[in-house]
C-alpha cells in the first residue's frame, strides 16, 4: 500500500515539474488515521484516512508537494477522495510559504479550495498557519486554521491545533490537543484529543490516534495535507 500511494503521487508531481526542468525528490509521508466523537451515542461519527504525500524541490527555494487522500466515513458509510497541490517557496531553512489548491469528492459529489499557507520552526517550537476559500457548486465559503509543536526531545512532541470551515451555514470548528511520538527515526504515533463545534450538534468532544512514516532527505513534507474533511473529526 506505501508503494503504491507514493508512487501514485510521485507520479502526478514529477510529469508536472517535467516541463519546468530538473527535479529531485525531498520526502514523503504516508499517514494511517482514526478519529471519531468520544459521546457512546454518537460514537458511529467517525472516519478512517489513509493520506500519502511527497514533495519534488527544484531548488533550494522552490518546490511542489501534492497529497492523495482516501477516507470513510462512519456515520454515512460514504468514501472520499482528496486531492491537493501546493507551490512552496523555502524564505530560509527555518520558513516557508505556500499556495495550495485542492479537491475533496463524496459519492461523485465535489468541493473546490485554494489558499495561502506558512510555516516556521524556531528552536524547539514549530507551527504552521493556512487560510483558504472553498467552492461547492453554488455555495462557498472559508477555511483557516494554526498548528504549533514543541519538541520535547527528539522522541517526541507536544502541540495544539485549530481549525474552522464556515462554508453558508455548514460551520465546524474544533480545537485539540495533540501528541507524537517517535520510537524510531522515520516512524511516528500521534494522539489527539479536543472538542468539536457543529451547527447542529454544539459542542463534541472527539479524540484521533494515527501512524505516520516518514521517508526522503527531509523526513517528511514541508507541510501537512490540506483538506475539507481533516476538519471534521468524523461523519
């Protein structure tokens, strides 16, 4: 299933840096996740994702990354795939910027999101930033949201995340706490646990455990995947 999914995307992105010259490959993730509400009553809302990202530099300041993302939903019992695209600038070794552009798909129904991403490590303190506007046929509407990370050692980290959609009426945002650990070099478990807000539902606490490897020169990606569904903790 790794090879797949990075070859898949390797695939995608080396044709479309081909044009623009030589191109190296940096890193790559691929992250295996569960997350879902912690009420025994809503305890169907739930979803599993299996993500893969890479990243092609063709500098030491420019890069691509693109992600493949599939997820099933608890709840509905619906798949979905995301797809997303992003142009990185590297201002330092320590900051980066980024414009993104990608597509989640629901049984053969299709939002559209762009935006503008940043990312900073200083120390032992890492995080990154992203606003975004989506479109779903007629409607549309917008997406932000902040994770920051402190290294507790080189075995793991500590951190916090925020996020919110509000596309005309459907508003969901949600607040965590999160955790890594990392026994080995290139492998990783995260935990999390927060509260969810939903139009119709109030406030929700959830939780999300997942698994991450890591590969290439970088370790990883620049920047995590984007997508409307990372949002929700489950549906």
């Amino acid at each position: 299933m790794k090879n797949t999914f990075v070859s898949i995307i390797s695939a995608c992105v080396i044709s479309a840096a081909s044009a623009a010259g030589a191109a190296e490959f940096v890193g790559g993730t691929i992250s295996l996740s569960y997350s879902g509400l912690a009420d025994s009553d809503l305890n169907e809302i739930n979803k599993t994702s299996l993500n893969g990202r890479v990243q092609v530099g063709f500098s030491r300041e420019f890069s691509i990354q693109a992600g493949l993302g599939q997820t099933w939903l608890g709840l509905s019992d619906f798949d979905s795939t995301s797809l997303d695209l992003h142009g990185i600038y590297h201002l330092s070794e320590s900051s980066s910027v980024g414009a993104f552009f990608g597509r989640d798909e629901i049984e053969g129904y299709g939002a559209n999101f762009a935006g503008l991403e940043a990312g900073h490590k200083v120390g032992q303190f890492g995080g990154e930033a992203y606003i975004a506007h989506a479109k779903d046929g007629d409607s549309s509407g917008n997406l932000y949201g902040i994770r920051a990370a402190y290294d507790l050692s080189d075995y793991g980290n500590i951190g916090a995340r925020f996020d919110q959609i509000d596309i005309e009426g459907f508003d969901v945002s949600r607040l965590s706490l999160t955790g890594e650990f990392k026994p080995t070099p290139g492998f990783s478990l995260t935990a999390e646990v927060g509260s969810a807000k939903f139009d119709s539902l109030g406030s929700e606490m959830f939780v999300g455990v997942g698994l991450n490897v890591h590969f290439g020169a970088n370790n990883g990606t620049t920047f995590d995947k984007r997508s409307l569904l990372d949002i929700l903790p489950g549906l």
